[in-house]
C-alpha cells in the first residue's frame, strides 16, 4: 500500500490566512500492461506442401491460431492465388478460421493474416497443389496371323 500526502495551501486576499489543506490518498496497487505480443498461427490445413489426389475440386481451407487475449474478427483477412477470398470464410472461431474453395488442378498459395483486439499482427503463407492426374500407358498387342504353306 502506498500513501501520497498533498498539501495544497491557499491564499485569499480578505485575510492574510492561510488555510492548509492536507490530503491523503492511499493507493491501491494497479498494474496495466500493454500486449505487444502476437497472435501466433499454429497450424493450416491442407498441411504446407501437400499434395492432394487429382480427384479433388472442393478444398476445406483452415488456419488454428491462437494469442494470449482475443482475434479481432474483424480484421482476419484470407487470400488465396493473390485474391483477396476474405468474402468466402464460412466459419471464424475463437482459435480458427474454415472457408472452402472449388480449385482447378496445380499449385495453390494461401496467405492468412490476423491481428489481436490490441493490434498486434501475424500471417502466414502456405502452398499445396492439386495433383494432375496419373496416366499409366497400356501396351495392348494385335496377334499377327501367318499363313505357312507346305507341299504336299
């Protein structure tokens, strides 16, 4: 606990008195602290670098992430192939964010970028691709027929 004593001395001109007024105050012991620390994303999906079977169109798109105090919503903005998808997001939690995406085959880069209620920022980039397909060649063969004569 600690105690601040002010004195505060006033003056009027009728009388040449002072009067002394003395306050004490006891303070209760108040710490504010700024966050400086940033949201972290721990984990997207589908995984960095994956590749996933030609046969898929629909892609379920996810950041996790997490902070000490709480995402602004607001201010979760997703990017997919250099366009803003921010539009497309079905789902924002408390610790993620879901949209899905109709992709045609090859690679996909996804940024996602987050700010916590006190401003501070985190983003991250990943990449997977959409296989083509397979084609395995089949060697099928035409029998040849020859005719052999023998003499008789």
């Amino acid at each position: 606990m600690h105690r601040l004593a002010v004195n505060l001395q006033l003056h009027t001109r009728f009388d040449d008195v002072a009067l002394v007024i003395t306050a004490l105050v006891i303070g209760v012991g108040l710490v504010l602290t700024r966050d400086t620390t940033s949201p972290a994303i721990l984990r997207v999906e589908p995984a960095d670098g994956a590749v996933l079977p030609f046969t898929t169109q629909t892609v379920a798109l996810r950041a996790t992430f997490s902070d000490d105090h709480e995402i602004d919503a607001k201010a979760i903005r997703v990017v997919l192939d250099g366009i803003d998808s921010t539009t497309q997001v079905t789902e924002i939690g408390l610790d993620h964010v879901t949209f899905s995406a109709t992709l045609d085959r090859g690679r996909h880069v996804v940024l996602v970028e987050i700010r916590d209620t006190a401003g501070n920022k985190a983003s991250r980039s990943w990449q997977f691709t959409i296989a083509e397909p397979e084609f395995t060649p089949t060697l099928t063969t035409t029998p040849t027929l020859t005719a052999t004569v023998t003499p008789t």
